[in-house]
C-alpha cells in the first residue's frame, strides 16, 4: 500500500511538472505466433502488422496506445473487388515490391539481366532485440532477400524504418526504385496533408491542404535535399488546421540527397506514404552478395495536433539524432562576419570584430566566407584550403589566439564539396566534378560539385579537413553548400555503377563528417547550403545546428522560423540579428525586434559591428544577457506555436516552456496594427494550473519598463491557470513592434 503511495504521489508529480515525456513503464516488441501478429508498443503509440495468409507482410493499426491484450485479428488477403483490382494493390502491404500487379507506389523496384521485372516479397522470418526489430522478406521464386528493421523510441513512440536490400541471386541485378518504408494510416478519405515549401531565402512555408485520390509528391532531384521541399510530411485526420487537438501521423526522411516522399490515396481510399531515394534517374546496380541499404525513415503519433507532433520530433531529435544526444549542449551565442565583410576578410578587420562581438557577451566568433586560397569574390579559391598569405600574412594563429584571448573560442567557414574552375585543385583534377564527358559543365555561382562519390576525392576532402583542424585551434566549422546538381555523371564508374552516385556521394559525405568527429571530439558543425538547403534527420546525426535561411530580414524570419519548427527543435535553428535595412528587403526593424525575433532559436549576431553606435551596444549586451537566461528553455524545451505567422498574419507569438517545467518564455511580434484592433490576448500553454509563476519582462532596459507598458496591468505573480485561461492583453501597437517576458516558477531552482 504504501509503496502504490509513493508511486501515485511520483506520478501526480510528474504530471504537475508538466514533463510530456515521462517514459512509458514500459516497452515491448511481441510477436502473436498464432495469429502472426506483430505489434510495437512505446511512448503511447501502437504500431502493429502481420503476415497474411499469402505470407505477405501487412499493415494493421498505427495510432493510440491499445490496451494489453486487445485483439489485434489475423492479416488476411483483400481478394480484391473487381477484375481490375489486383489482390496485390488491395491488400495494403508494409514493404511493397514491385510484381504481380501492383499499382500504387512500390517500396522496391528491380530489374534483373533476363529482362525479368517482377519482385514479389514475403516473409521469411523475424528476430527482436528490445526496442528493435528486423523482419526478413523474400522473393518468391529469386534469392533477392530485404531486411526490414523497426526500432521504437520508448519515449516518444517515434519509429525509425529502414530496408535493406541483398542480392543473393548468382547474376547483378538493378534496383530502379528503393524505399526506406512505406506508412499506412488507417482508410479513409478525411485527411490532410502539411508540408513545407520554399526556395532559396523564402524557405519553410507551411501548406496545408486536403489528401485527395491520387497523389502528391514531395521530393528533391537536385542531389541534396533541397530548399524547395523538406523531406517532413504530417498528416491529419480531418483538416482543421487546430495546432493543439487531434490526430496526427507523421514522418521525416533522414537522407541529404535525392529523395522522394510520396503521398497517395488509393481507389479504396487508402492512404500511405512511401519515402526513400528518389526514383528519378536512379539505379543502382548490386554485384551478388551485394547490399544496398536505405535510409531510415522516421515515423510518429500524436493525438495532440501538428503542434504536439513538432513537440515529439523535436524532443526525438534532441535525444536520440544529435551527435550530442540525449544531452546536446546549448548552442554558444555566436557572431559571424558574413554580412559584415563578405569576401574582405583580414587579420586585422576581423581582430577588430572579435573585440567588439565579445563586448556584447558573443562566446563563439566565425570567420566566414573569404580567408582562403585567392578568394576575392565567389569566382575562385573553392578547391583551394590554403590561407590567403596576403589577408592573413602569418597564418590563422593570431588571429585564433586573440578571439581566444577574448573568452570566445573560433569557427570557421568551409565549403569542401565544391570547387571554382580558376582554382588550383581544378587545373589539375579537371575529372574530380560532376560531369558527363564531352558536355558542357553548367556552373552556379561560378563553381562545380566535386563528386564526393568518388574514393580520392573523399579522401582530399577529408585530408584538407583534418590539416586544418590540426594545425589551428577550431572549435566549429560552417559548412556551406551553394549549389545544386547538374550533369549528375560519373564517367569513372563505367556506365551501370554511375547513377549509384546518388548513394555514395551522400554516404562518403556522412563518413567524412562522422571520421572528422570522431578524431577531433569537440568539433562542432553547422550545416548550411545556401541557407536552409540541407536541413534533414540525416544531415543532423552530425552536425549541431543548421543554417535556416539567407534571409535575415527579422519579420520573414518569422514565418520561415514558424515554418522550420515544424519539423526541426529550434535547438538546432540559427538566427542572426544583422544590419537594418536588410538586405534582402530594405526593411528597417529596430535592434530590439530584431533580438526578439532571433532569440527564438539558437541566437548569433551577424551585424556590422563597426557601425554601430553605443546604445546598439548597450541593447545587444543587455539581450544576449537575458537570452543567456531563457536559451536552456528555448533551445530545448517545449514549444507552443501560440499565433501563427503564416498567411500574412500581422501576429506571431511563440511560448516556450521548460522540460522541467521551471519556466516559460513568450515572444509576441506585431507586423503593423490596422484600424486600431488590439493585439490578440495571448493564452498560454503548458503550464502547472496550481503552481505560482511571477512575470520577468524581456527587454533592452534592465528594468524591462517599456516593455511592461506594453500590457494592460498584470500581476507580478499569479497561478499556471491564470496564466492559461485568463490569457494576457498586450498593447502593441505600430510597425514591427514586439515584446517578450519569461515565467518563472516560484520556488523552482
Ligand atoms: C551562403 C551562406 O548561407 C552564407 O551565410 C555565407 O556563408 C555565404 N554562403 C558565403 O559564401
């Protein structure tokens, strides 16, 4: 009795915490031998299939945790309705090949030398091992064998799917088409479908539309995963847009090449999506005894909206994705020179930044773009990893040593997948790009992609990394990567192994990340490509952040942030305050809207420093201080997207609150008031109803006077419920205004 005590009083506390990711007591993978049913349970989904009376491997349920013991029947053969529906498209599958009449979205599509194109799989046998599970599949007639795995995370019930693809037939064959997985929500015909849009510095717009019959394809064919789409669906029962109720399923794709993600809805009103490499111009020849393995596709549940799906992705991948997970460090408030200086990097303009970056409280300075080979502008040096001897006469030394000396420690901006024709590396290893021979070489911002796929030029990519982090003191590398394919050849690789270059140019590209880790530890990376063109699961086992967009401009941020978050824990999601105007837009904010937009993520200060007056110093100092404050919540708590700024909306508030419930922090930014209409009140979420909460105004001014004149009177201390329902009335008013304030828990440490 007592101990039942104890164990009521541990979860009422854990619920009045507010910790949504309690672990679930627990776990299990179990397989029914009678009714030969598999079901996964954890962090309160259940995923469940069986093999059918044809042997093939079925879907049965997705969603909410079902209790122990409910009946989960048998798979069986849908026969089909009529002569034109094949028994093999009726019955949904879980890894679906392509043969016997299969007309919806193969998982797995080969060719083989005797013109045969038929793949017909079924299951072999099994094995689980805690929280994973493979499933071997066979063909019927030919030794092509695909190993499915499941792994369940006991926390946020979020799935990882992967397939993997063996040739144990005595001839090559070629696959045409691989997926990761294929997801089957249950039938019917009232979905609908978010995902993200964009290009370069406009990336992440959410769309939001109806699942139709037919299907929508979501992809990149561009080698890399693309600022167009995001490889991030979720899908929701009904269509009521409501970020807080309702059922969601969704999924993320960890792979930063070509991929494709397609959602179709079948003449039975089955709905499924298959994610993987992308089809479009793809082969990939495997010898016998030869693998080809996919990527892993991430799938979850939630019955808490869009918004409680990003809180399950978000906390996924602060545990379980990061190279510092399950404990990822804050990411450093950092300043970078880019919009500073451009391609006009130098000792002595760049000491000149350091000083003034780490008068305002910046931990990490970033050179960026500019301090190598003969690299004036974007026309050469790409390819060349040697310092310029005329910007920096004696090396990066001094230059490290006083950012060192300045309490930071020292980034630098690489971009080694890419090379500029007037380089060095090029005259001599013309052959190393990206190219069809004999054809003309179509050039982005001047350079062409190396083909990582190949072993040498990996390895000089990895020798020049591993040079310059020997020989100077690097705490953090921006890596950059400003264009797209073309002319996708490989001429060394002969005819039918080229295309495998969709694999293995991203496969060498994670060895060379993963290697670089390993050998120097406290390495840290950011991922950027033009802005938010390589944000992805995959990309993100081994990088700590990502470059979101160019964009700067801090009300566009705004939707492309809302956008990003998503898919992606603003834990990882920069955000520099720059210069106003902006230049992408002229738009003029004031230093203080432009903190409070970028203090939503990971904060860096990209300004031009050396223009600045004191007051701009003064308010920086005063903001990164209380962005020091909030980071911990806001980088790697639970976020509330409270109004949105998508669809022109004039309003965005965010709240964060923290895993242990301590605190909560809001941003509210107003675009411009038309005909006098108050801001909207702002309610927030998450909270402890009984607890007590006492209100810290986030402002420029120590005090945060200003700021507190921009609420209708509030109290200083009131209960987690008012906080909640009694909602909160600020007078904003004007153009590009904004507020902020942080809740802290009375009482908590
Ligand atoms: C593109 C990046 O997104 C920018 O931040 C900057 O690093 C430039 N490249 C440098 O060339």
């Amino acid at each position: 009795m007592q101990l039942r005590g104890l164990c009521n009083t541990l979860l009422l506390m854990t619920l009045a915490s507010g910790a949504a990711f309690a672990q679930p007591a627990r776990n299990q993978i179990s397989y029914d031998a009678q009714t030969r049913v598999f079901r996964l349970d954890g962090g309160g989904i259940t995923y469940a299939f069986g093999v059918n009376d044809l042997d093939e491997v079925q879907p049965l349920y997705w969603g909410a945790q079902l209790a122990k013991g409910d009946p989960l029947p048998a798979a069986h053969t849908n026969s089909g309705v009529a002569s034109f529906d094949m028994p093999t498209s009726t019955t949904p599958q879980e890894f679906a090949g392509w043969g016997a009449g299969l007309y919806y979205e193969p998982a797995l599509k080969i060719t083989f030398p005797d013109g045969n194109r038929d793949l017909v799989l079924h299951y072999v046998s099994h094995h689980i091992d805690g929280d994973s599970l493979t499933l071997v599949l066979k063909d019927v007639e030919r030794d092509v064998f695909v190993t499915l795995h499941y792994e369940i995370d006991p926390s946020t019930g979020i799935l990882g799917r992967s397939a993997e693809i063996e040739n144990r037939t005595r001839q090559p064959l070629t696959i045409m088409q691989a997926a990761a997985a294929t997801w089957a929500l249950p039938q019917g015909t009232d979905y609908s479908l978010y995902y993200l849009t964009g290009r370069w510095a406009g990336e992440d717009h959410v769309q939001h539309e109806a699942v139709h019959p037919g299907a929508r394809v979501l992809e990149s064919r561009r080698g890399s995963t693309g600022h167009q789409n995001n490889p991030w669906f979720a899908i929701e029962r009904g269509s009521t847009g409501n970020e807080e109720t309702g059922d969601v399923w969704f999924g993320a794709l960890a792979w930063s090449g070509s991929w494709r993600i397609t959602v179709e809805q079948d003449a039975l009103n089955q709905v499924r999506v298959t994610g993987g490499y992308n089809p479009f111009d793809f082969s990939y020849r495997l010898a016998p005894g030869e693998k080809l393995v996919s990527p892993v596709f991430y799938g979850g549940f939630t019955q808490h909206g869009v918004g409680g799906a990003s809180r399950l992705l978000h906390r996924f991948e602060l545990t379980k994705i990061l190279p510092q997970a399950p404990h990822p460090r804050p990411r450093p408030v950092l300043y970078n020179s880019w919009e500073a200086t451009g391609f006009d990097v130098n000792e002595a303009g760049q000491e000149a930044l350091a000083e003034k970056a780490a008068s305002i409280g910046v931990e990490r300075f970033v050179m960026d773009d500019g301090w190598f080979g003969q690299r004036k502008d974007d026309h050469a040096g790409l390819g060349d990893w040697y310092v310029n001897p005329q910007k920096f006469p004696h090396g990066l030394k001094p230059l490290i040593d006083k950012v060192h000396s300045l309490g930071m420690d020292f980034g630098l901006w690489v971009e080694p997948e890419m090379v500029n024709p007037d380089s060095d590396l090029y005259r001599k290893h013309p052959d190393w790009v990206l190219n069809f021979p004999g054809r003309p070489r179509t050039q982005g911002r001047n350079q062409l992609v190396l083909n990582l796929a190949r072993q040498d030029v990996r390895d000089y990519v990895y020798g020049f990394l591993d040079k310059l982090l020997n020989e100077n003191d690097i705490a953090f590398l921006k890596w950059d990567y400003n264009r797209n394919w073309s002319e996708p050849g490989w001429p060394a690789a002969g005819a039918e192994d080229e295309q495998q270059v969709y694999v293995k140019y991203t496969q060498n590209l994670y060895s060379i990340l993963q290697e670089l880790r390993a050998k120097h530890p406290g390495l840290e990376i950011e991922s950027c490509s033009g802005g938010g063109g390589r944000v992805d699961l995959g990309i993100l086992r081994y990088t700590d952040e990502v470059w979101p967009s160019d964009n700067t401009d801090p009300f566009d941020r705004l939707s492309i942030q809302d956008g990003f978050t998503y898919a992606y824990t603003p834990g990882v999601m920069m955000a520099w305050v720059t210069d106003s105007p902006n230049w992408v837009n002229n738009r003029t904010t004031s230093v203080e809207y432009r903190f409070l937009s970028s203090m939503q993520g990971s904060l860096g200060v990209g300004a031009n420093l050396n223009k600045w007056q004191p007051e701009d110093f003064a308010t920086a100092k005063q903001l990164i201080g209380e962005y020091k404050e909030i980071r911990e919540t806001v980088q790697h708590g639970r976020l509330y997207r409270l109004i949105s700024p998508q669809q022109d909306s004039e309003h965005s508030v965010t709240e964060s609150v923290a895993q242990n419930g301590s605190q909560a922090v809001v941003f509210a930014l107003l675009h411009s008031s038309q005909f006098g209409y108050p801001f909207p009140s702002i309610f927030l979420h998450g909270l402890d109803p009984g607890a007590q909460y006492r209100i810290h105004w986030i402002s420029s001014q120590p005090d945060g006077a200003a700021a507190r004149m921009m609420a209708a009177p509030l109290p200083e201390t009131a209960s987690g419920a008012y906080w909640m329902n009694h909602g909160i009335a600020l007078s904003l008013r004007g153009d590009f205004q904004a507020a902020a304030f942080r809740l802290d828990k009375v009482g908590a440490p």
